[in-house]
C-alpha cells in the first residue's frame, strides 16, 4: 500500500492505491474506501503464504530445535526434503492459508482505517503537528507522517493478534511434528490441533503467547514507518512504476521490520511449542510465560540463541512480503 496520500490535487495515474482512498475521503469526507484494505488483504495474505510458508517453516525448526539436530538452514531443508519431500516444507500451511487471509484483510484493512484516524483527528492540527516526534521534518498537514504510519502499525498489530495468536500457535506444533508418518503425530492436522488443546486447556491454551504475539506484533512501528520513508524516497528519486515501488519498498520495510523484532518472534515461537502438559501427555511444561522462554534461549545458546534461524526469515521477509504489498496495491488500486 502506498504509505502516504499526496497534497492534493492529485494526478491519478501517479496515485497508488491508498492515495486513491485517502484523496476521495478528503473529498468526500467519508470513509467509504475503508472497506478496500479489507478486502485487499484477503490477496495479501494468499500471496505471502504462496511464497513465504517453505522459509517459515524452516525458521520455526531452527528457532524450536536443539542445536544437533540441525547444523543450520541448508541442512534443515536438505533433511526436510529428504525425509518429508516437497510437502514437509508445507507442513501447517493450512493454518495460515486462512489465517493469514484474515490477519493480513484485518491488519491492512485495520492500518488504512487507523491511518485516516490519526491524520484526521491527530496529525492534522497545526497546534499539536510541530510536537510529534519528527513531525516537524514532514510539515504537510495533508499527508500523514512517517511516525504516524508507524503508530497505525502498532495499533494495527495489537489489533490483529487477537486472530495471529491461535493461527500462530497451531501452526508452529504442526511445524514441529517431524515423523513423516502420519500416524505418529500428535496432531492429525490444525483442527485436531485445536480441538485437543481447548478440550485440555480451554481457550487460554489456544490462546498461550497472546502477550508474546502483541510484543512481537508491536515492531509493526518500524515496518510501516520504513515502509512510508522508502515510498517517499522512491517517488521522489526514481522514475519506478507504482508496482515496482510496493514491491521494493515493501521488501525493504519487511526487513527492517526482522531485524528490530526477530529475538521478540524466538521467544514467542519457544513459548508456544513448549509442552501444554496435563492431559495433553505432551511433556512437562517449562514456561509460565514470555519471560521464562526468554530466560531459557539466553542460558542455552547465549545471545546467538535469539537470532537462531535468522537467515531462512531474512531471506523470506523480502520476496513474500514484497509481493504481498504488490498484490495489496494492485487490488486497492484497482477496486471501485
């Protein structure tokens, strides 16, 4: 999505898809386009897991595994073909299939609606504008600031985690499981997953890493900031299409987003695949909560523990997320 609407008037072949929303609710001063992120997001989500679920599942491995069972990356996917072929890599990609469909239509839908928010009722107002953090550097009261997009991208985080929480969570046991026989799983698939967990744990158990996921979901602020500070740059210094400033600028932004959170994503990730105990016969639990799995990942492998399986989810932010926003802009331009 295009991070910031242009002053207007505007000329509409230059305008992304988010320019168009936000100029006709300048306009019209309704919010009748709000409706376009939502949907829009529905093909992100499709896009990012088409392109991006082989990576994650190689990170998942990395960031859940002990340090002999994998020697790294490379090795990861060499033993994941081997042993589970092509569809190991895949393993619990149903999980965010739908999932990531709704969280990225909730997130993206929620960002375009948090964004026109803040700009109305925040950024716009000259006596409050020159007091924001950085907001003086970007003194159009028309077009949100770069700190703005990242305050809608926190809110927006903490929005969607209430949904990324149990997909996450479901999609990391299954991630785990790596009997390629079926029938030595614990979980025949996400709705056996899920039912198993709230039959033992209720909705807190399939909920376990809520606080985790908004924590982790919170460095949405450097993603969307980037993410508004690269569009400007592109717009401004190249003569790239519109496509082709989403798929950079989306990439890049996606990037910085893994470098500021990814310690945040093992934790998390260390929080929910540790044993739900109980009835579930799973294992002895070992966490109580976030700061305990911290604690463990800094005893066990120092401060390398928190970026073990790095390099699969940095070389995935870029192609999955780019064409993410790409297939995004293209729909939000394209919607009546």
């Amino acid at each position: 999505m295009s991070s910031t609407p242009a002053p207007l008037p505007v000329s509409a072949p230059d305008m992304t898809g988010q320019q168009k929303a936000e100029n006709a609710l300048a306009q019209s001063g309704t919010s009748k386009s709000n409706y376009k992120g939502f949907v829009a997001g529905v093909f992100s989500g499709i896009a990012k897991l088409s392109v991006g679920h082989p990576f994650d599942t190689v990170k998942v491995r990395l960031q859940t595994s002990k340090d002999v069972q994998f020697r790294g990356p490379l090795d990861c996917s060499l033993q994941t073909l081997r042993k589970e072929g092509l569809q190991g890599f895949y393993k619990g990609a149903t999980p965010p299939l739908v999932g990531w469909m709704m969280m990225d239509s909730v997130m993206l839908g929620s960002l375009t609606l948090y964004r026109r928010l803040l700009l109305e009722n925040v950024f716009s107002k000259p006596h409050i504008r020159p007091y924001l953090p950085f907001s003086r550097y970007q003194p159009d009261l028309a077009t949100l600031p770069s700190f703005g997009h990242g305050i809608a991208g926190i809110m927006a985080g903490t929005t969607v985690s209430f949904i990324a929480a149990p997909v996450e969570h479901v999609k990391a046991r299954l991630q785990v499981q790596y009997a390629a026989d079926k029938s030595k799983r614990m979980y025949s698939g996400p709705i056996d997953c899920m039912r198993k967990m709230t039959r033992t744990h209720g909705i807190s158990g399939l909920y376990r890493g809520l606080c985790a996921t908004i924590f982790f979901r919170s460095f949405f602020f450097f993603w969307w900031g980037s993410y508004d500070v690269l569009t400007r740059y592109f717009k401004k210094n190249t003569t790239l299409s519109a496509p082709a400033i989403n798929f950079w600028a989306g990439g890049i932004s996606a990037q910085c987003f893994w470098l500021t959170s990814y310690p945040s994503d093992v934790v998390k990730q260390r929080l929910m695949t540790d044993p739900m105990g109980g009835a579930m016969n799973d294992g002895k639990r070992q966490f109580r909560g976030w700061k305990d799995a911290a604690v463990a990942v800094w005893r066990e492998r120092g401060w390398r523990g928190y970026w073990r399986g790095f390099v699969p989810c940095f070389l995935r932010a870029f192609p999955a997320n780019a064409m993410a926003l790409v297939a995004f802009e293209g729909v939000m331009r394209t919607l009546p």
